[in-house]
C-alpha cells in the first residue's frame, strides 16, 4: 500500500515540477490554441491586440476555486474592453465534468480544455492556479503565482489596458 502512494505522489510530483520555471514574464507567449466548453477553437494568435489573461486552474485546486469569483467579476468588469480571460481547465476529467465544475464555480468567462496538457507544457505551468497576463503583442507582462484576487488583478492589469488601442479587434 504504501508502494502506491509513493509512486502515486511521484508520478504527480513529475507532472508538477518540471526543471524548468515557468514562462517569464518579457518573453513572447507560447503559442496557445485549444476549443472552449461549446467546442470552440480559441487562438491566442487570433486575440493579438488585446490584453489577454490565461488562468490555468483545475477543478480540485482550492485556491483555483477561491479566485474564481474575483475573475468573474474582473472579466465582466473589462469585458469590451480590449480584454479577454480564459481560463485554462487542467487535471478535471473530460468535456462534461469540466462543464459542470465550471457551472458549478461560477466561471463566467471562457473556459478552454486542455486535453493533452500541452498548453500547459507549452506555459511550462509548475502549479496551479497560475495566471499569465499577455500584452497587445503578444509578450508575457505579468505571471502571477498562486491564487490573486480582484484587487491585485485590477492593479496590474490597468497599465495593460492603457497601452491598448482605442480600437481593438474582434475575435
């Protein structure tokens, strides 16, 4: 029995803690392109010139659920506004069980799956939750570690926003 645990808890320690950091803020963001719960392809490419934020989050993840009503509010507060959240499901079972988490947490905001976790290979995500703000071209500003609340968001999101043009384009 005890056997199991510890290679269960290897096997999740493999996956966590990668060697490598995670993306850095000041480098271009990874290329990200993955369907929404409706089945939707959304592209990171496709929103460039907006500010974009990726949060990666799993269903499990208690501090993943305790910022989730801080980004609902964030998200409908800037929606419209050279702005998009996403929120990147990791770890929550297939298609269905990330619709229902999703539903159940009250995440208002797009929720992408990652499948085959290569966005979050791609991010080089070490833990959850983790959240990247992406500039109008395309470079990591901000990754903040850990759970963030509206306050801290609104804070660094705000000198975002102001380099965003007047006119931003519509995915």
């Amino acid at each position: 029995m005890l056997v199991l645990v510890a290679v269960a808890l290897a096997g999740f320690i493999a996956r966590h803690v990668r060697g490598t950091a995670a993306v850095p803020a000041g480098v271009p963001a990874p290329p990200l392109e993955l369907s929404d719960t409706e089945g939707r392809v959304v592209s990171l490419a496709a929103l460039r010139g907006k500010v974009v934020a990726i949060n990666f989050w799993a269903s499990w993840c208690g501090p993943c659920r305790q910022e989730i009503p801080d980004l609902a509010e964030l998200y409908a507060a800037h929606r419209g506004q050279c702005f998009e959240l996403l929120g990147v499901a990791e770890e929550s079972g297939g298609h269905d069980e990330v619709v229902a988490a999703a539903r159940k947490l009250g995440v208002t905001y797009p929720v992408l799956i990652d499948r085959d976790q290569k966005a979050e290979e791609a991010f080089r995500v070490p833990g959850y939750p983790r959240t990247y703000l992406i500039d109008v071209d395309g470079r990591v500003r901000t990754v903040i570690r850990g759970s963030v609340d509206r306050a801290e968001l609104e804070r660094v999101l705000a000198p975002l926003l102001a380099e965003a043009p007047a006119a931003c384009p519509r995915a």
